[in-house]
C-alpha cells in the first residue's frame, strides 16, 4: 500500500534575495522519508505538477 503526493505549484512565493529571484523548491516528508521536487529557477509562482510516492508500513 502506498500514498501518492501530487504538488501542483505555488504562487507569490516569498522572495527573500536581495538581487534576483528565488529559486523555489517543495520539500515532503513522511514517516522519515524525503522527497524533493525540481528546482525552478527565479520563478515565484512555480508550477512543479510532480506526484511522488511513499510507501505506507
């Protein structure tokens, strides 16, 4: 059995460089496992559409 996460995207990410934009990423964590999405690159409203899978104990 396994859970399936979907992250859609963000928007107005806060920008907290003092030159240039973020480069904003998602991080999930479940029952001590990890899992990152893509980095965008000086995008404040990214769009990830990235589904990532944890298996359940």
């Amino acid at each position: 059995m396994s859970l399936e996460v979907s992250v859609i995207g963000a928007t107005n990410v806060p920008n907290p460089e003092t030159f240039g934009k973020s480069d904003p990423y998602a991080v999930l964590e479940f029952q001590g496992f990890r899992k990152k999405t893509e980095v965008k690159k000086g995008d404040l409203n990214p769009k990830w559409n990235e589904t990532f899978e944890f298996q359940l104990a």
